[in-house]
C-alpha cells in the first residue's frame, strides 16, 4: 500500500482546509492509502527540545513523514505569507538536519483553499520553496488554488466534495502527487544529500 500523509495547516474547527484534505484523500486511487497527522499538537520549535529532550509527539510526526510515500499539505494563506503553524511542522520535520533528516526524498504537494477570490498562491510557494531547501521533492508544474473555496463545496449522495471543475483540478494535483512517487523522484535527492553528508566528515 502507498501511503499519504495528509497535513492540514488550519486549526479552526470548520477550516475549509480540513474539508478539502478530506474530499481529496477520498480522490486516491486504489493501492493508495491516506494517513492523517494533526500539527496543532506540535510544540512551538525549540532547539532545547531536541535530542534527548524530544517529545513523544514530535517523534511520531518525524516517524511519519519519514514513513510515508508522499505528502499533501492543505493549507490556508494568512497575510499573504504561510502560516506558521506549517512552518513549525516542517521545523520540526527537518531537524536534526543531518545525516538525513525526514523530509529528504519525500514527495510532496500542496493545495490552499482560502476565502479570497485572488490570493493564495503565496503560501503555496512559500511552503514547496522550504520544503525543496529541506531535501523534500516537489510538484513544480501545477499549482492549485481554491479561491472563494466555501462556494466550491458540493454535497453528492450525502458526501462532501467539490464542484467538478474545481474537483478535477484537484485530481490532477493529486495525479501530479502520485507521479513523483511512482517515478522514485526522491531517490537522486537522497543520494545527493546521503553525498553532502559524508563530506562533512
């Protein structure tokens, strides 16, 4: 089974964020798996935290980027900028940096869902510009958006999902997803960074 780690960068209760990390992990095809991990219970990044001194919480977050096939994030944009709740996660997932921290390798893509008609890609490029300096593999060809996102909401037999134009844009985000992991993009990165590492010794 190839797994999905699904992170969700908004805390409020009915985030548009979480509504469509949840209609997309119902959009994976077979043999795809969707897990999901809550950011919010990460502590604010602390280098006094590290080691030793790690949380539990934090082990298991690093535990499950490192043991996942590729990464979504969902998230809204707050002052044209990414929030800091995602850059705490991606802190956090990206210590100790060496020899190998957990994002090297990993594929990843992200989607925004905010209330705007015209901003939004901000955030989006904020977060696949770190997570690229961090090691991680990203989607650079497609960007999705959902601007005036609650409008694109639709209910189909009871469920949840999205309007269909804005639905197919969305599988095509996840198909880009499933392409980097199928073609083991990751896999130069982790021979590039496995390299930087022994030459520092």
């Amino acid at each position: 089974m190839t797994t999905i780690l699904f992170l969700v960068g908004s805390l409020r209760r009915d985030s548009l964020n979480a509504r469509l990390a949840r209609v997309a992990a119902r959009e994976l095809p077979a043999g795809y798996d969707a897990v999901f991990f809550d950011i919010g219970t990460l502590p604010f990044y602390s280098g006094d935290l590290e080691g030793e001194h790690t949380p539990a919480v934090v082990r298991h977050f690093r535990d499950a980027v490192r043991g996942s096939d590729g990464v979504l994030f969902a998230i809204p944009e707050y002052n044209f900028a990414l929030p800091g709740l995602v850059k705490n996660a991606v802190d956090w997932a990206s210590r100790p940096m060496l020899p190998r921290n957990s994002i090297v390798g990993i594929p990843m893509n992200a989607a925004v869902a905010t209330i705007s008609a015209t901003n939004g890609i901000r955030s989006l490029t904020d977060l696949k510009r770190i997570w690229a300096n961090c090691g991680g593999v990203t989607v650079n060809s497609f960007d999705f958006v959902l601007q005036s996102a609650p409008a694109k909401f639709i209910e189909q037999d009871g469920v949840e999902t999205l309007e269909p134009i804005s639905l197919k844009t969305l599988r095509f985000a996840l198909d880009n997803l499933e392409r980097l992991i199928e073609h083991k993009a990751g896999q130069a990165i982790e021979a590039n960074w496995d390299a930087f590492a022994e030459s520092l010794k």
